[in-house]
C-alpha cells in the first residue's frame, strides 16, 4: 500500500503574532478546552485530506503556479471569539480576520488549480481567514451553566504580511498534530 500525506495549504504566522495569539490561553484557563500550541497557529487555506506521494508532487507544482500569479498581501485579525459564528456548543476558539479580495482570489485559485489534480472536499463559499486557538470539549461545555460560561469576544487590531503560503503535512498524535512544511511557495514582491 502506498503512503497517503495528510497535507493542507496554509499561511504561516509571524512569530510575534503567533506569540500574541497563544498568550490569550492565559485569560481563559476555566475554559474546557484543548490549546493550540503556539507553532501550530496558522491560516488553513485548503485542506486536502490524504494524498499520494504522486499527487502531492502533482499539488506542488500547482501551488507554485498559482503562487507566482499573486502578490504579497496583508491580513488583519480583528477579533477573538467562539466560533463557527451561531454554533451551539462553539467548536472552538478563533481569531478572525477581515474578508479581503486578494486573499480570497488567491484561495479560489488555488482550488481551481487543484481540483483537477487531487479529490478533496472543495469549499465555494466566501473565504474568512480564521485561526484557531482552541478546540472546545462539547461536553464538558454543557455541564457549565450558562451564566457561567466564560465571555470569548475581544477586538484585537494584528496586522501581518503574507510573503508565501505554505505545503504542510500534518501527522496525528496522540498529543496533538505535528505540522511539517513541505514546500513554501512565495508570493509575487512587486506591486
């Protein structure tokens, strides 16, 4: 049987915003959650699921093209809070970012380049960068009363530049998931 990757496409957070982000574990420690660790913290652009050692060659190359079609871009993070928005129990705790076009054209295009080299589960809707910060036991958050559920909305102002997006391999462990980087691809550095 051949080895299957489970790869995704992401962006890389500066250390210093990752430092940021992983330092609001420290205001919520009656959460029933599980923390992201600090060098995990990223932007999933697109999750590809399990893929062959030819098809990620295949994902590569495509993600080279795509990259060399785009220029550097900035993302803000402006807020932390439960999410996905209306989800009852929250699945997690995220930093969200502002919409923008550019990344979302970066997003669809790579998509588009891919889906005709890899099976994965595609996702039209509009792209929201997000970065989660934790994942919430359902469980353990029903047996909170809910005037006792801890406050999660908090308006940051984190703005970052985004010179590459990233191939990354994520194997799963007991611990939690190591994140490996296969292959950066950089962006365009001209305006």
């Amino acid at each position: 049987m051949r080895k299957k990757h489970r790869i995704f496409i992401a962006i890389n957070l500066p250390a210093e915003v990752k430092k940021f982000l992983a330092g609001y574990q420290k205001k919520q420690t009656k959460l029933p959650s599980k923390w992201v660790i600090e060098d995990n913290l990223h932007i999933t652009l697109l999750f590809l699921g399990h893929i062959t050692d030819e098809e990620l060659g295949s994902v590569c190359m495509a993600a080279k093209n795509v990259s060399g079609r785009h220029k550097i871009l900035d993302i803000r993070l402006s807020k932390i809070e439960y999410g996905p928005e209306g989800k009852i129990p929250p699945r997690m705790i995220w930093a969200i970012g502002e919409k923008s076009k550019q990344l979302s054209l970066l997003k669809k295009d790579l998509q588009d380049s891919l889906l005709e080299k890899v099976n994965f589960s595609a996702d039209f809707k509009a792209f929201s960068p997000h970065i989660t910060l934790a994942k919430i036991s359902a469980f353990a958050w029903r047996q909170i009363e809910p005037e006792e559920r801890p406050e999660i909305e908090e308006n940051i102002d984190l703005t970052f530049t985004v010179e590459s997006i990233e191939i990354m391999e994520s194997e799963l462990r007991r611990r939690g998931p190591i994140y490996t980087t296969i292959e950066s691809m950089l962006l365009l550095n001209h305006q």
